[in-house]
C-alpha cells in the first residue's frame, strides 16, 4: 500500500483507468477487487443519455468484509458536457446502474473531442449509494433517492483529504459498506475545516489588537477589528473559488488557463512572487482587491510582481468596495499569517494560505443527495455563521441543509399549487419539484408554471448566511432546466436573483456573506467572467421588527393619502426609487454617484411620507372655541404637540442629512427598501408570494427596555413580554406575505405549548391557515440543545386540518424528511389555543379526553402549592452537618431554628434523600398568624456569628427579610413542618413525587402541595408519579429541553386526578406507603408497582389497548430524549 504522500501524488496525475485501478483500488481492497479487462461496455443509451454520455464500462467489481457488493463504472461524457450543469439526466442514468448491489462506485471523466480523457480537467470518484424509506413498517431501498458523494481528483486538486481517508480506510481492521460510507463523509470535512479557519481569524484579529492599527486604523474599536478581520479572510476564500474557475492570472481574456500556469495557484504564486512578506497584503493583496477585481481595466491586464502581465477580472458587485478602514493606509500584516515557510502543513501552525491549499474548493451547492468532499460555499456559510457576533446569543443557528431543502420545496410546491388553482394535482407537482423530472401534467402547464417560477417573490426576513434564499433560488434553477426552452444556466439564475430574492438581517456580517453566496452561484454557470450583480437593494441591512432612524423609531403609516399633489409626488418618487434600485442591479463604474442619488430619492420619499402623518395630526388638533377647551381636548391637545415636535424634529434630521452627500441612510423600512413588491402606492398585488427563514430564538424578557418599548409599540397581536422574538416575526412574515402566499419557518417549539405562546396559537388559528406542523420533538437539528419545528402557513382562512407529525428516530433510518411525513403525519385540528397545540394520534387524543374526563385538575382541588425556600444567599444559610453540630455545641439553643432541608436532585420518585445539609431558618414572621420575626442577634448568637461572616454579601442580598439575617417573607413558611407531597421541578426519570410526613424544607428548586389529610396525601402521591400524568404534562407543558420535565406548579395544577372517596383512595394510599417504605431499604418493588399501576389504569377507565399505546408513547419520550436513562 502506498504512503499518503505517495498515493496523493497519484491522484494528481491525469485520468487513466490502469493506474488508477494498480495504484489505488487494487492497494486498498487487496484480495476484494476483481478487475475486467476488457472492461464490459454498456449499451442500449436512451437519445437523452447519448447526448450527455460517450461510455459508460463496467471495470471491476468490489466485495466488502460484511458482504456488500460494489460495482466499478467509468463514465465518459460527451465533450463539453458539464457535470453541473445536466446533473439531472446524468443522475437519472446512474440510477439504472444501482439495480444490483447496493452501492456502486463512478469514475466520471471529462473528454476531449477525440473522445480521450482531457488530462487538463478534473475528474470525479463518486461513491453512489441506495438511500432507504420506510414503506408500510418496513426498511426499503430506494434507488430513486441515490446519494452521491464525490471527490475531485487530477491535475491542479488539493487531492490530500482523498489520500489520508483512503490510507485510513485500508488501516481499518473490518473494511466494510460503513467504513467506505465514512471515507467520503462530508460532515467530518466541514467540522475540521471550519475549526482552523477560526484559529486563523483568530490568528488576524489578535496580531491587530496587539498593534498600532488598533487605533490609528479603528479608532479602539474591537468590533470594527473582528469585521475587518471577517471580511479580509472571506475576500481571500472568494478568490479561491473564483481561481478555481482559472479566472486568476490567466494568459487572455478566454480565461481558461488562470490555474494551471502556477506551481501551486494564482494567491499563492503572487504571494512568493511578492518576497513572502510583510508587504504583501499592503502592496499587492490590498491592490488586488481594491485596484482591480473592484476596477475596470484596459484589456483586464495586472502585472505581476516580476513584471509579467497576466489577466484578472473586474467582478463588480461590491465584495471588493474599501470599508473605512481601507481607505486609510493599508495594513503590513505578518507574512506568517499566509504562509508558514518552516511548518506548511501542521495545522496548528501553517499559514492561512497553506491551510486554503490543503483543500478542494468547489463552486457547487450540494443538495442533500449530491455531496462533493470539498469546501464549498454551502460549507462557507456555515463556517461564516458560526462566526458572526454572538449568533448563540442572538439565538441564530445555522439550519441544516436536508431541512432547507424540505422547507424550500414545500414553500415552492404551496407557492405553484395555489398559484395554479388546481389543487387535484398537488401531487403531480409535488413529483416535478422532489424529481425535476416533469411529468405529463407539468408538461401540459409547462408556460404557466415557468411564468410563475420567474414572477416568484421570496423573502427571508432574518436571512443570516442566506441559506434559505439559496435554497429556493436552487429549486427554481433546477426546476426552470427540467422545463422545455430553458437552456441559459448562467442567465436563470441571474433573473431569479434580481426579480425574486430578498432578505434583511441585522448583522452586516450575515449581509455580507449572504451577497457572497449568491455571487458564487453565478461564477459557477459562467464559462467567462463577467461583473457580478449589486446586490445592496436586494439583500439589506436592518431591523425587520423595528423601523429606526439611528436609534430613534419611525413607523410610517403608507396607506396614508393626502391631496392630489402630494399623493402624485409620493407615487412617483416610489417609481423613480423603484427604476433606479433596479437599474443599480446591473451598475458599474460610478456606482457611489448612483447610490447617492438612491439615498437621495429616499430622504424626499420618507420627508413627503412624514408631511402626510404630520398633516393627520394638524387635523386631529382640537378647535379653537369661544368657550374655551375642555379638560380633554387640553390633554388631547398637549399630547398632539408632542408628537409634532417629535415629527417636526424627525423632518429637520431628514432634511440635515439629505445635504450630506457622504452620510449614508441609516433607516430600513419594508415599503421603503422593497417599494416594487410592499408599497400600496405603486403596486396593487402588494406582499411576497413565500417568505421562509430561521428567525432568532430570543426571549423577549432578556431584551434592553428600550428595544421591548419599541416591539411593543408595534403592536405585534403576538407580542408579550414573556415571549419569544420569533412570535413577532411569525406575524411581520404573514404581514409582508401577498393574499394567498406562505411562510415557513423553523423556530423553537416552546410556543406549542407554553402560555406565552397562546398569541401566537391564537393569531395563526384565527387569522390564518397552518397548512403544515412538523414537532421535532426529541430529534436534535441544531448543534445547539433546541426542540424545533416547521410550520407552513397559508396566508388565508383557517381549512379546520393541519398537517402534523412529531418526529421519532425512526427519521434517521428514513434520512429523509418528506418519506417520514407522508408516511406519519395526519390532518388534525388545531382550534384551541388556550389548550396548547399537541400532536396526537386519534388513539392519544381519545386517551387525553378520557383523562380529562376522569379526573379533576388539581387546581380544583382544596390543596395549596408552595415553592421551596429562596434564601437569596444558600453558602450562608444552608450548612453541613458538621456546621450544624459546631453552633448546637455552642448554643444548644441554635436546634430550634435548624432544620433538615434537601435539594431538588435529593427528591426521587418515592423517595428522598437526606444529604447532610441544614437549613438556618431564621424567618421573618408572618403578621397574619401572629408569628413572630427571629431575632438572631438577640436570641441565638452563636448563629448570629455564622452569619457574621456572610454579612456583606447578605445586607445587599435582594431575598432578605427587615434584618439582613432573617430570610424573606414567606407566608407559608408553616406549612414544611405539616404532611406533604414533595417533588423536584426539573426531573430527568419522568417525575419524582415523595409523600413526607415529618418536617422537612428544601431549596427553591422543589415544590410541596399541602392541605389534604395523609390519605389523600398518598393518593395523589401515586397518581402524579404515575405514566398518564407523564402523558398529560407532555401535552400541556412545554419541556425545558430534552433533559427533563419541569413540574412547575402551573403545569401540576393542569393535571386532571379523579375525585373519589377516601375509602376508595385506601387501596392506592397503602400501596404507596408499601412502595416508599421499601424503597427506603432498598427493597424491590416491582410487584407493588404494577398492582399500583393497574389500579390507576382502572381509575381513568383505559382499556388493554389504551395501556399499550400509553406506555409506548411514554417509551418513546425516553427514547428519543437526550441524556435520558
């Protein structure tokens, strides 16, 4: 077996089938190959086939130590065919291939006229395996859903990651289907990738720090650093795409030798060229970018630092327009931040440039199905997300790709059903967007559904790295190719860009990468660069929620009319805005001139606009009288002029800034920005057809007040301060969608069932129509521990039936999300928000409804619930045992107010545990029993002098009573010295409910319920710790996460327990004292609780089957949860 360096030095070489079949297959699967030669042909190719395919030949065959069998394929394509670009019908053909076996193996090859291997072009090793669906209860293969994985491999491949997991494979002890899988595993790829990328951003922004730059250059400022650093590294990788294209220092303007004249590539050429130092990125690199990717030039000549003049592009688009900081002078960045002459391949050590080479760079978005072992700009995104300020603060998540990809067509397949008006052939369409194959009613509406895929609006209110936008403009190129008459690849896409996406975010970061990810799609359909579009209209800075003009709000009411003058003005200013946002697509050159006169047109637009409002409130100002002005109208009046002095002061800044020329418009507002699809006054079908995206998961309490003041003046019908920001966005998306259109997001699932998610219920059930609801449940989406959901909503009245399905591991077997909710999901209704929107089976939902008609919830009942004790300070009223016995030595009379107190953990299901600790409770009285404050100074010094120590720490505690030793008011502080039932909030076995009977404390970790005699006590006991109140808190409860339950009082109170006799109770009250009694020796029980078990069955009346779908649905809680045992 060849060395790692050795077989990557193989795997440069040009194409040939002998070598490559000596050197590489037969080394690694030594004794499991059998080679053919001559190779069996293939015959028998539809037209289709022929015009994509030279020949295909069956070279050899593989056989795995687990018995897998692998077929070996060369595939020749017809010369100038390009992978990328007839993807479909080339997947279609390899389809056929995987009728035997269950994967096969694709050497895909690029040919010359003269039907020979090209030895200048890459050729790809694809590993093609069956994908498997679960039809009717059983594990399937799936040829029609083939993934593919791929590497690029020949001349001019960083071909080093093929090497080191092929020598991993042939190491590994069992060489079976599995170990061959994760040979060509993606995911390890993107996770080592991006975890050395931040060693280098890292690596930037701390050499900045340590400089003189940090203030000559950014004023002080570490954010400005970390986004020059950012976008300085995401410029560099751009270029490692854009030079894989061989755009880079090519010999002509043909373009088509830019990397294959350079020892390694165009960067890194330059940068030896350079003298490998200080002064490249000042000299050259920062002319590169500024002077001429950003510049037109005669003939698009660059010279070199030898003086050789070689050709690079002018790209346009504004990824190489200066930031303030580089319109000083540029900065002498270490020469060891790119390269590392000593040390060019240690990770830990290389630099930025010797990391890049050491991988393939591809310009192809993967699909789900599609997977090439490369970076590429999927990847990218990931990797800048991941970098952008405090995502995980900002409760943003990066989504993954199988989910984009499920969310994209159902929003698309909604978007044409509607559209179409034919909703008998969903089904039809559904096949068109899953297959991109059209079928015979597709074919017959071909121009409609082609018109409607150009007339599309899409929009991503939250848009981060832009994956969803991508997403979609994806489904629409591939479904726009498998339409007849549509051949332009480049031009597609070009026309979808500018007539259907637009995103805002609030990060200029996620702008940025988001621009870039779009400008990629373009570079790979172009065989010649030309400039890339400007995006700066179409993707946005802002605050989708908030309207803000620096930082002060400004809400503009559009539907406003004023006289005919000045309605005329506003409709043409909008017009104007319009034609020259859409005319700046396309601009070059002078761009800044163009931009001015942008922000210009939205100055006198916004001026006339806030006339309008200022005029409606002149109207509303009281009439002079002879008889004076009431009360009322004075109040009226004084408040109308405060908000015209507000208005009047809004107009001077207007008016201030439009004499400026080099102040930019800090100011997004939906109907101003995107007047061509929001604005009433130039446009009557006013919304987007989709809007789709991963809104930030934020609790709304967390926020600054001024930003809570500022949503809640909004008057969002979802908003409430114990909420979730991505309520709000739920209603601006339905707010900004056309009649008829559809949003889908993925958010956290909490609103399902938590209170404050009962707006937002309510504000869907009532207004608008839920098409889809799809519960993560325990399936972890995110790096991050989230329970999510999809829902696809239907801007229209409420049908009476949702789609559902909560998803189990059963998904991971299917790997693929549709199969999984064709198969599972049911149309339920979803018409109650005060109860929580639960996802259940007809056979669950009965059993809820017998629950609910069984019992009473406790709230109900004559029972009090009270929360643990809050001491505001524990290291100094919660002591060990030893500190106990030292202060009872000291004053026997310190026992008096010591007692026994547990912590949440210490409270299991039945039973308790007393660790040790003590409790000093030295309360504050209660006035309403004449029950007197401690006085600890006075009456017990010993632990007056323990408590000393603590006193700093204790006088500014919040929690604390009129003397900083005594504990806050309690009123119930009486009630832990009664009987109880005792059970910890948060309980990671389903529930932990204990009968006490002796005086007892614990943390505020843990609740009692008290006030029933010992009996009743038990009862409830061994009701609450049973299976059907685990059932029911899932439906009305939202979880914390996949850890635990959180018992809560307002969720314990929900819970219905049946009211019977106490001699009824007597049964279930004796078992439960025999479970405790020994569980405390440590005695088996099983007997005991299976008899308690049948009993509390027989209370709710549940039948053999209800039993049996209970407890699997209480098996699955535990099977899908993470950290459950």
């Amino acid at each position: 077996m060849p060395g790692k360096l050795q077989l990557q030095t193989v795997l440069n070489l040009p194409y040939d089938r002998v070598t490559f079949v000596r050197e590489v297959l037969s080394s690694i699967f030594d004794g499991r190959l059998t080679a053919y030669s001559p190779a069996v042909a293939q015959s028998n190719f539809t037209a289709t086939e022929q015009k994509l395919l030279q020949s295909v030949e069956h070279y050899a065959d593989l056989t795995l130590d687990d018995g897998s069998n692998l077929r070996c394929f060369e595939i020749r394509l017809q010369p100038q065919v390009r992978i990328e670009q007839s993807r479909v019908g080339i997947q279609q053909y390899v389809r056929k291939l995987l009728t035997a076996g269950q994967a096969v193996l694709v050497n895909f090859i690029a040919t010359l006229a003269n039907g020979q291997p090209d030895p200048a072009q890459p050729w790809r090793l694809t590993l093609v395996a069956k994908d498997t669906a679960l039809i009717d209860g059983e594990i399937k293969d799936r040829p029609t859903h083939a993934k593919r994985y791929t590497y690029l491999l020949g001349p001019g491949q960083a071909c080093r990651t093929a090497a080191e997991r092929l020598v991993k494979l042939y190491e590994q002890s069992t060489l079976d289907f599995a170990a061959l899988v994760q040979t060509f595993e993606v995911e390890a790829l993107s996770k080592t990738f991006f975890k050395e990328y931040k060693r280098h951003y890292e690596a930037v922004n701390t050499y900045l720090n340590g400089s003189a730059f940090r203030a000559s250059v950014f004023n002080g400022d570490e954010k400005a650093i970390r986004d020059w650093s950012k976008k300085l590294l995401g410029r560099v990788v751009f270029l490692y795409f854009v030079q894989k294209k061989g755009w880079l220092g090519a010999s002509s303007t043909a373009y088509q030798d830019g990397n294959t004249r350079y020892a390694v590539n165009f960067l890194t050429d330059l940068f030896h060229q350079a003298g490998a130092n200080d002064a490249f990125y000042p000299t050259w690199l920062s002319t590169l970018f500024f002077e001429t990717l950003n510049y037109p030039r005669p003939n698009d000549d660059f010279t070199m630092p030898d003086g050789s003049q070689v050709k690079v592009p002018f790209l346009n688009g504004g990824l190489f327009d200066r930031d303030a900081p580089d319109h000083k002078d540029p900065i002498p960045l270490p020469a060891r931040l790119f390269h590392n002459e000593q040390n060019p391949d240690d990770p830990a050590l290389r630099g930025f440039l010797d990391f890049l080479n050491s991988y393939n760079f591809t310009v192809h978005e993967d699909s789900p199905d599609d997977h090439y072992v490369a970076v590429d700009p999927e990847m990218l995104g990931n990797i800048f997300e991941n970098l952008l300020e405090d995502n995980k603060d900002k409760g943003a998540f990066y989504t993954p790709k199988a989910i984009v990809h499920y969310m994209c067509q159902e929003s698309l397949i909604e978007y044409l059903n509607t559209a179409l008006n034919l909703s008998k052939h969903r089904a039809d369409l559904a096949d068109f967007v899953g297959t991109k194959l059209p079928n015979t009613f597709v074919l017959a509406n071909a121009t409609a559904i082609n018109n409607l895929l150009d007339s599309v609006k899409i929009c991503d209110p939250a848009i981060g790295s832009g994956a969803f936008p991508m997403g979609l403009l994806q489904e629409i190129y591939q479904c726009k190719l498998a339409l007849p008459g549509n051949t332009n690849h480049a031009e597609i896409k070009l026309n979808t860009i500018q007539n259907s996406i637009y995103g805002v975010d609030i990060e200029r970061g996620a702008v940025d990468i988001a621009r870039l990810r779009f400008w990629l799609s373009l570079v790979v359909d172009e065989e010649r660069p030309r400039s890339l579009p400007n995006l700066d209209y179409k993707i946005v800075v802002g605050n989708s929620l908030v309207s803000k003009l620096d930082n002060e709000v400004l809400t503009l009411d559009w539907t406003l009319r004023g006289n005919i003058g000045a309605e005329q003005e506003i409709v043409t200013l909008t017009k104007r805005l319009g034609q020259k946002q859409r005319a700046f697509f396309t601009a070059s050159g002078d761009k800044a001139t163009a931009q001015r006169d942008i922000r210009d047109l939205k100055i006198d637009l916004l001026l006339a606009q806030i006339n309008l409002d200022r005029a409606k409130l002149l109207a509303k100002m009281p009439a002079a009288s002879l008889f004076g002005v009431s009360a009322k109208e004075q109040k009226l009046h004084m408040a109308l002029q405060e908000q015209l002095q507000a208005v009047d002061a809004t107009i001077r800044k207007l008016k201030t800034l439009r004499q400026d020329p080099t102040q930019t418009l800090p100011y997004f507002d939906w109907r101003l920005d995107f007047p061509e699809v929001l604005n009433p006054h130039v446009t009557e079908n006013v919304g987007f057809d989709i809007v789709v995206g991963n809104p930030p998961y934020v609790q709304i309490q967390k926020l600054d007040e001024s930003t809570k003041a500022a949503l809640e003046n909004q008057k969002y019908e979802t908003y409430i301060r114990m909420g979730d920001l991505y309520q709000l966005f739920y209603e601006l998306g339905l707010n900004v969608l056309v009649p008829g259109g559809h949003l889908c997001f993925i958010t956290s699932n909490k609103w399902m069932k938590a209170g404050y998610g009962q707006t937002l219920r309510k504000y869907l059930a009532d207004k608008h129509n839920p098409l889809q609801l799809l519960d993560f449940g325990g399936v972890q989406v995110f790096d991050a521990t989230v329970d999510t959901n999809i829902l696809l909503v239907e801007k229209a009245s409420y049908s009476g039936k949702t789609q559902s399905v909560v998803f189990s591991r059963e998904l991971k077997k299917m790997g693929n999300i549709s199969d999984f909710v064709r198969q599972y999901s049911q149309a339920i209704p979803l018409i109650n928000p005060e109860a929580g929107w639960v996802i259940l089976s007809p056979a669950e939902t009965r059993i809820r409804q017998k629950i609910e008609e069984a019992g009473v919830p406790l709230k109900e009942w004559d029972v009090n619930i009270y929360r643990g004790v809050l001491t505001g300070y524990n290291d100094a009223f919660i002591i060990d045992g030893v500190t106990k016995d030292e202060l009872i030595r000291q004053d026997p009379k310190s026992a008096e107010i010591i007692r026994p107190i547990l912590k949440g953990a210490d409270i299991k299901k039945f039973k308790y545990h007393h660790n040790d600790n003590w409790f000093i409770n030295s309360h504050n009285g209660v006035k309403g029993i004449a029950l007197q404050r401690i006085n600890v100074i006075h009456d017990y010094p010993a632990v007056y002098n323990h408590l000393a120590k603590y006193k700093n720490s204790l006088e500014i505690r919040l929690d604390k009573g009129d003397h900083w030793t005594n504990l806050r008011n309690c009123a119930y502080i009486e009630e832990f010295e009664k009987p109880k039932v005792i059970w910890q909030e948060l309980s990671r076995s389903g529930s932990a409910f204990c009968y006490v009977e002796k005086p007892l404390y614990f943390v505020n970790t843990a609740f009692m319920l008290s006030g029933l005699g010992e009996i009743e006590l038990k009862y409830l006991t061994g009701v609450l710790n049973h299976k059907i109140s685990l059932f029911y808190l899932e439906q009305v409860y939202a979880k914390l996460d996949d850890t635990g339950w959180r018992w809560f009082k307002m969720a314990v109170e929900k819970i219905p327990v049946p009211k019977i006799s106490i001699f009824d109770m007597l049964a279930i009250s004796k078992l439960v004292d025999q479970i405790q009694n020994l569980t405390l020796i440590s005695t088996d029980c099983s007997k005991e609780i299976k008899e308690l078990d049948r009993l509390i069955f027989e209370l709710y009346h549940f039948t053999d089957e209800e039993v049996e779908v209970l407890e699997s649905k209480i098996e699955s809680y535990f099977s899908s949860a993470r950290g459950l045992k």
